[in-house]
C-alpha cells in the first residue's frame, strides 16, 4: 500500500496527515478554514486518495502559513507514498467544468517541481481570504512532491467555482499520474529527477 504520514510542528502550525494513494475518496480534513476544508476534500475525492488531515495555525494573523504549511506536508506525503515512483504514468492532465467556470491542470511527477499559474480571472478575495494563498499553497504543494504543476482557469467569473474547478481537476490528473501502468520508471533517462 503506498501511504505515507506526516507530521510537522513549527511556532506557526501544528499539522497531522496520513495519505493513502489506493484508498476510496475517505476523507477527514480539518485545517480551521472551511473553503480550505473544501478544497481539499475535493482534490482528495477526486484523486480516489484516502486523506486524514488536521491542522492547527495561526489563524489570527491569517490564513497564509496554515495553507503554506499544509502544502508542504501534503506534498512531503505524496512523494513519500510514492516512493521511487516506479512504473507510475506520470503525466496527467485533467479539464473540469463548474457552472461558468472552466479549469485545466497539467502535472508532470518528474522530481523536477516548476508552477504555473496564472490567477488573473480570480477576485481578490475568495471566501474572505485574498487569492494569493492559494497559489502559496500549490507553489509549496508542487515544489515538495517535486512536481510541474501548471493550472490554467480558462474562463469563469465566480472564484469559488474556478477554484473547485481546478482542485476537481488537479485530483482528477493526480489520480491518474500517480496509477502504475507500465513497468520502469517513466523516463528515458531511466530515473526521475
């Protein structure tokens, strides 16, 4: 079974997550922020992962380092469970409609971590949060599990529904990115780094 468990304790965040990457979409997260809540959720359903997920910040400043922070041990557990990535596909993408909001999301699980993103269509504020933290979030999620992450909001003008529609599709691309489907690593090199 390929899982991994993370925990991380600094003066800003105290978090706790076990991930499992054959689960059944058995969610349990709880960061103090409902739409983070949300969102995660969300990718975690869709990547078919198992996630157990909590996560006390500092919320009275704001949100940043509790997003931050749970995108470093996110990615920590996804590149822990996958361990030497052998035989994993590799490269996903995944387009999800919501209402008038279309997303794209294109992941590379080379060892090689780079982000895209370009958040222009987002408003300021998203569920009394500013955007920014969520790229924060996908920066330190993409860099740990050592991932290319470009996300690319097509069109749409609700933020609360262009940011379902990317989480929807990054799970649905890591779901299959992460699926062992041929034998060796994916790389003509014949390691990924």
């Amino acid at each position: 079974m390929r899982q991994a468990k993370v925990v991380r304790t600094t003066n800003e965040t105290d978090i706790s997550l076990t991930l499992t990457l054959e689960g059944e979409g058995k969610v349990n997260v709880d960061t103090g922020i409902g739409f983070a809540d949300h969102m995660l959720t969300l990718c975690a359903f869709w990547a078919g992962f198992d996630l157990d997920l909590t996560c006390k910040g500092d919320l009275e400043i704001d949100t940043h380092h509790t997003l931050e922070d749970i995108g470093l041990c996110l990615g920590q557990a996804l590149s822990e469970a996958l361990g030497d990535k052998a035989g994993i596909n590799r490269v996903a993408s995944a387009k999800v409609p919501m209402d008038e909001a279309l997303c794209e999301v294109v992941i590379d699980i080379s060892g090689r971590p780079y982000i895209v993103y370009d958040d222009a269509l987002l408003p300021d504020i998203i569920a009394g949060d500013e955007k920014d933290v969520w790229r924060e979030f996908l920066k330190s999620f993409a860099f740990k599990t050592g991932m290319n992450l470009h996300v690319k909001y097509e069109h749409g003008q609700n933020g609360h529904h262009l940011l379902e529609g990317a989480f929807k599709a990054l799970g649905l691309a890591l779901a299959k990115a992460v699926t062992v489907g041929r034998k060796g690593v994916s790389s003509t090199k014949g390691s990924l780094d």
